[in-house]
C-alpha cells in the first residue's frame, strides 16, 4: 500500500511510433520524469512536454511493442538514473545502467540522475595544459587540451574508431586515469570488438563502456551521452581524478534528437534538423570542463554527411571545439595511417604561448613545407618532377618524408598489420621533424619513413634496404 500511495497514475491516451500522450488526473509529472507501463512494467517513457493541465507528452526509452491506449501508466516522481563509483570500472551498461557484458549485476551502488547542470565559471580552471597522446601527427600540429574538446571529423570508413581506441589504448597505460567509451547509435559489432581488444590489452579495468546501439529508440539514443557524463563526473569530482571521455559519434546524438523533435511534431529548421539543435549540443558539450578538482578531456568522433563540412551538424560542434582532427578519404587511399589531413586539422592550443616558441616555429615550418608542396602536386603531376627547380624538388623530397614520418603503426591494428604498434614521445616527434627539414635525411628514400616510430628507425630501414 506504501508503494500505491508514493505512485501517481495516469493512462495512454495515444500512441505514435515512440512518442505517448498520457492523460493524469491530477499530480501531472514534471519534464524529465521517467514514467512505467507495459505488462511487466518495463516499458520506461521519458516526459518531454506538458501539453495542458492534465495531458503530458514522451518519448519511449523502450520498444513500445504491446501498448495500447487505457493501459495504466506509473510515476514515481524520478528522473532517470545511472551507478556511479569504483564498482563500474571494467563493466559496459546501457542508457538505464544495467550491466550488458554478462557479468554479476551491481547491488546497493549509489544512482545518480543523468541530468546534472554543467560546473559554474568559478570551478572551471583556466589554466591551458596540453594533453600528449603519443600519436606524432596529433601532439606536433593538432595539440590537444587537458580539459577540452577535440572532434575527430571524417566520413564512413576513413578511421575515427580506430584512432578513439589507440587513444584509449595510450591513455589509460600512460596515465593512469579513468577512461569512459560511450558509443551512441554505432554498430553492436564494434562495440563486442573493443570490449574484447580492451581485455586483451589489461586496459578494461580502468574503463567503463556505455552503448545505445543503431537499433534502440531514438529516446535511448538520446540520453546515453548525458549518462556517461554523469559517470565521468563523478571520477573527476567525488575522486579528483582526470577522465578521457571519447564519444562515438556524436553525429548520431544529432541524429537521435532530430528524430525525436520529429516524432514529437516540431518544425524542422535548415536540411531537417531540430530546431533546437544548437541548445542539445551545448547541454551535453558545456559539462565537459576542466575544474580545480580533475578534468574530463573528450575525443569525439564526428561522422560528416557526404564529407561536406558546411553541414549544420558539423559546423555546430565545430563551435565547441578546441582541436579539430580531419580525416581524409584520400589519405586513406594512399594508405597513409592515421589518415589525418594534417592542413585542414587545427587546435586553438598551438600558439607559442601554450606548447613553447620551438614546438611552434617548427609546427608553422611543417606546415609552410606541406602546403608549398601541394601547391606544387598540379606542375608534378602535368610537366613531371624533373621540371622543378633543385630548392623545390628538396622541398617535395622534405614534405613527402614528413608525410611518410606521420604514418604510425598502432597497437590496436597489430593483428591486422603485423606491425608491432608504437607509442612515440613529443621531443622523439619534434627531434624527427627537425632532422626531416634541416635535410638530415636526404639520401634517404622516402619509403622508410613509412610506419615507424622514431625518426632513427629510417636509417635502420634504409641500410636493411640496401
């Protein structure tokens, strides 16, 4: 009777695909409360609008399969929750926090709500700290932020997960933290792949997964990136401790909100998304923050519709950013790994002030070197490279060499390549680039660049050649 007189019930008045309108005759339930039905009452609906004084409108979090109109609807008065605490590293859950690797469920373990305000200006630390990730490419030209935002931006097939799970692989031996994959609207079968590749590599018990996959409602699609940051939150702030959140993909958070701001009858805005898409966006990126306690750095892989990058969704989480990686298809093509277009990639954090005078004279050095030689591709590929001058074709031997130096073997692909992976330090990388400029290399082919760590290994390459 306890439990009747906590509860607050109400009915299906209709039902549309994943959104419920139900009728309460009084207590109506506030935004965000998550209400029960279904037969076994395992159908959870999320309430999104109050349309009157009696009637609220929600999304399915759930299939809604079996419901029909009259069916007794219960409230609680609760939002949705996920555990929180030491007790969920190595585990994988869903958007609800149930543990999906079929492992022992979790008892009496602290639950939280998944919608927390993001930390005030006066807990947010200021202080630019640079993040190494041990990949050349990313720490020489694109450094990334102890803190921020990076946004791993490429079309279908051009390597965004591979790089989130090199990085989880580096971060988690180099520095001890915490580190969270939550993997919105992907496919199921990555997500088996990095659970098991994690164990493998004795990563796992410093991670937690999160998963809605392609197949969930829109609704659990929606809310899984709020539930892994509020996990995340708790790491940096009950623990102090620094979390690395990567997010695959946040185009499908995108995706998830358009199809419920449809669902739900609201006026679509420029090439159908939400109108509300601007405001979505900044409620899960604005929690992501350094603070004076820890700092959750996120890595976000962000699928681009038809590599245009003018596309809404792509230009808003540009807006958030404080490092963009581009991928690029025809990188990939030539086989050069990571497949980064190291012209178009950028981070707010190379200036001289942040990573030093030297890291950034050579970083813009690096980059003049690589944008005269594309400059000079279309005369190569008409009149050949004999025509060239003797300063220019030394500087197409420099930028082809760089090119070569900033493909890297990946412990994550070792079973695919048969290339042990390599983890290089920033003075290793800069020490390289500088040796590739000053024509240290000359006589060296270009080839031998290809796939290693340190720049010494292309000599050990070159004489085994010979």
């Amino acid at each position: 009777m306890d439990k009747e007189a906590s509860s607050n019930f109400g009915k299906i008045v209709s039902i549309r695909g994943s959104v419920v309108d139900i009728l309460f005759e009084d207590d109506l339930p506030s935004v965000y409360t998550v209400l029960h039905t279904g037969q076994e009452k395992n159908v959870l609906i999320e309430v999104l609008i109050q349309l009157d004084l009696k009637r609220v409108r929600g999304i399915a979090l759930t299939p809604t399969q079996g419901l029909s109109r009259g069916m007794l609807v219960e409230s609680k008065g609760k939002e949705l929750t996920v555990p929180v605490g030491g007790e969920i590293l190595g585990r994988m859950f869903d958007v609800f926090g149930n543990t999906i690797d079929k492992g022992e469920p979790l008892k009496r373990i602290e639950r939280r709500t998944i919608h927390q305000l993001p930390p005030p200006l006066i807990k947010r630390n200021a202080k630019s700290e640079v993040f190494i990730t041990g990949i050349k490419a990313i720490d020489v030209l694109m450094p990334l932020e102890r803190g921020g935002k990076a946004g791993l931006f490429g079309g279908a097939g051009v390597g965004k997960t591979v790089l989130l799970t090199e990085m989880i692989h580096n971060m988690v031996g180099q520095r001890k933290g915490v580190s969270m994959f939550c993997g919105i609207g992907e496919r199921s079968r990555e997500g088996q792949e990095l659970y098991h590749e994690m164990k493998a590599a004795g990563v796992l018990d410093d991670m937690v997964m999160l998963f809605a996959q392609m197949n969930e409602p829109p609704g659990a699609r929606f809310r899984v990136g709020h539930a892994a940051l509020t996990m995340a939150e708790y790491f940096r702030d009950d623990e102090q401790r620094d979390v690395l959140l990567l997010i695959d993909n946040i185009f499908r958070f995108i995706q998830a909100g358009m199809e419920v701001s449809g669902l739900l009858g609201q006026m679509p805005s420029r090439l159908g998304y939400q109108p509300t898409m601007g405001t979505d966006l900044s409620k899960l990126e604005e929690r992501i923050a350094n603070t004076d306690t820890g700092a959750i750095t996120s890595i976000q892989a962000v699928y681009v519709p038809a590599d245009d990058l003018t596309d809404p969704a792509a230009v808003h989480t540009f807006s958030h950013l404080s490092a963009s990686i581009v991928l690029s298809r025809k990188k990939a093509g030539e086989g050069l790994y990571p497949a980064i277009d190291l012209l178009q990639s950028n981070s707010k954090m190379a200036t001289p002030a942040t990573i030093g005078l030297r890291h950034y004279n050579l970083a813009q050095e690096i980059r003049q070197t690589l944008a005269k030689y594309q400059e000079l591709k279309d005369i190569i590929a008409m009149l050949g490279l004999e025509q060239l001058s003797i300063e220019d074709r030394d500087l197409v031997n420099r930028a082809r060499q760089l090119e070569r130096f900033f493909t890297q073997p990946f412990f994550t692909t070792e079973q695919f390549s048969d290339i042990q992976g390599k983890l290089v330090s920033l003075d290793d990388a800069l020490n390289g680039c500088e040796r590739i400029l000053a024509d240290e290399f000359k006589g060296v082919p270009e080839s031998a660049f290809y796939m290693i760590g340190t720049v010494d290994e292309a000599e050990r390459v070159a004489v085994n050649n010979i």
